[in-house]
C-alpha cells in the first residue's frame, strides 16, 4: 500500500511538469482554441435561440470559420 501512496504521490507532483513540455517560447494557441471554442458555442446557442434551428444550421459554420482563423498563430 505504501507503494501505490509512493507513486500516486510522485504523479501528483510529476504531473503538472508534462502539462508545460512545451518549454518556454510556446505560444497561446491552446488557450485561446479553449476560449474561441467556448465563445462559438455561446454564440451558436444564442443565433439558435434568437433565430431558429435554419439560422443556425447556416451560421453555425461560418462562426467556426471565423473562430478559427481568429486564433495566434502557432
């Protein structure tokens, strides 16, 4: 039992160290794809809620383009 305490305790302070393998110099891509990604849903729900199910069938997409080529370069 204590192994499994000795390597859950080694996970837990080796873990955030993988989330950074990226190094310094990385850019914002990743965030900002989560915060982009977040605001097309919200936008989408409100296109869907504001003007029905065609509206959104056409404007999903074109807010996906548009989120898309928002982000940082990589």
């Amino acid at each position: 039992m204590r192994y499994l305490y000795a390597l859950l305790l080694g996970l837990a302070v080796w873990g955030p160290a993988f989330a950074n393998a990226e190094g310094a110099g990385g850019s914002y891509r990743g965030i900002a794809s989560l915060y982009y990604t977040l605001m097309w849903g919200i936008l989408c729900y409100g296109l869907y809620d504001t003007f029905g199910k065609t509206a959104f069938y056409v404007g999903a997409p074109i807010l996906a383009v548009i989120t898309y080529l928002m982000l940082p370069p990589g």
